[in-house]
C-alpha cells in the first residue's frame, strides 16, 4: 500500500468515526445511558480480591478486563457510562507530560492531525478513532480531522494544520521515538513510535475523564 492509499484510508476512517458521532450527538443518542451491570468479578473487586492483570480499584475507579479491553464506569452528572480500553491505568504511570495548555481547549471545536506520511498510520488511525468517540464524550467537543502538511491527495481536502501555524486547539498524533506528551499551549502533542502513540492517546484519555491524575 502507498503512503497516499494509507493516508485516504486513515482520513476516511477518521471521518466516518467523526460523523458518525456528530449525527449520534445531534440527536442525543450519545448520551443515551447505557445499563449498568454489577457482575460477580465487580463484587470481588470491591470486597477486595484484586489482581492487577485481570480487576483492581484505581483512584476509586473499578477496572476488569473483559475481552482484552479493560473495562470501567464513568459518571456524568448522574448518569453512569462504560469506558472501554486496550491498556490499564497501571501500564501507562509511567508515561512523561510536559507542559501545559491554554484556554483554546475551552473551544466546540478541536483539530486532530497527523503526518500523512508517517510510517505508522495503523496506530495513529487506532489513536485516532479513540480520542475522536472519547472528545465528544469527555469534553463535550467535537474532533475536526486534519493533516500536519498537504503533501498526498488525500490531504487535498483537508484543513492543514500543526501546532505553529494556528491558535486553535490542536491534538497532533506523532511518530517519535521518545514516548511523552507534550502540552505546548493551543496544542497538545501525542508522541511515540508504533503502539506507543495508542498507549499516550489513552492517558490522555484518562487524564479527561479524571481517572488519572498528572504528578507534580
């Protein structure tokens, strides 16, 4: 596949997350509760029987895994919601956050960009879909997909946009090798090399939903 059919596929996919979660939270369905059910392995966490692989309690935050996706409910208002992830709270501790952000993320609006050439797009699309369901849940905002440069025909279409050429809130998803976040004021950067950039999307995530807390 070249890069311009994995840039299309990643763009299209990002846009039919996003548009599918526009038209859910026109008519308010997003919001729609969802049952909650307390099962046996809950109970047991609770009680106290907790083994960090399969169920513990984090920040009073009940996590089991289910299915290969760790599993918990999140209050908004008074309305319970189930949060699914690939990783646990206690595999991403350990992930550096610089920085700071500014009051650009108090927008409706944010940008979620990427390089449309980069070499790992399958996880940067992954990354991509989580942050697009979770932004609107969490912060009530909706994600615009964009391109860090024009450079394929997928992008032609596109706003472009990176953290130096805008004072909209930005999230860009990059491919590094040193795995952090970086908050630089109107942008917020996601960076690691392959599954890593899934791995600080979802402390991010966290981080929104309060579930996570930055140290000092």
């Amino acid at each position: 596949m070249s890069d311009s059919d994995g840039t299309k596929n990643l763009l299209i996919a990002i846009g039919v997350v996003v548009i599918v979660f526009g038209l859910l939270f026109s008519v308010n369905l997003f919001f729609k509760p969802k049952p909650v059910t307390v099962d046996s392995l809950v109970d047991k966490t609770l009680s106290g029987e907790q083994n960090p692989e399969t169920n513990f309690v984090y920040h009073g935050f009940v996590f089991i895994e289910v299915g290969g996706l760790w599993q918990t409910q999140w209050q908004f208002k008074n309305t319970q919601y189930i949060i699914l992830l690939h990783y646990s709270p206690l595999e991403l501790e350990n992930i550096k956050i610089v920085g700071d952000i500014n009051s650009s993320f108090d927008s409706k609006e944010i940008y979620l960009t990427f390089d449309p050439l980069g070499s790992e797009l399958k996880y940067v699309a992954m990354s991509a879909g989580e942050i697009s369901l979770n932004l609107v849940r969490a912060l009530n905002t909706i994600p615009v997909a964009a391109c860090s440069r024009n450079e394929t025909d997928a992008c032609a279409d596109r706003p472009i946009i990176n953290c130096s050429n805008t004072d909209k809130p930005v999230i860009f998803l990059k491919e590094s090798n040193e795995t952090m976040i970086d908050l630089k004021g109107n942008c917020i950067i996601l960076q690691g090399a392959g599954a890593d950039i899934a791995k600080v999307s979802e402390r991010m995530i966290y981080q929104w939903y309060g579930i996570m807390e930055r140290e000092q």
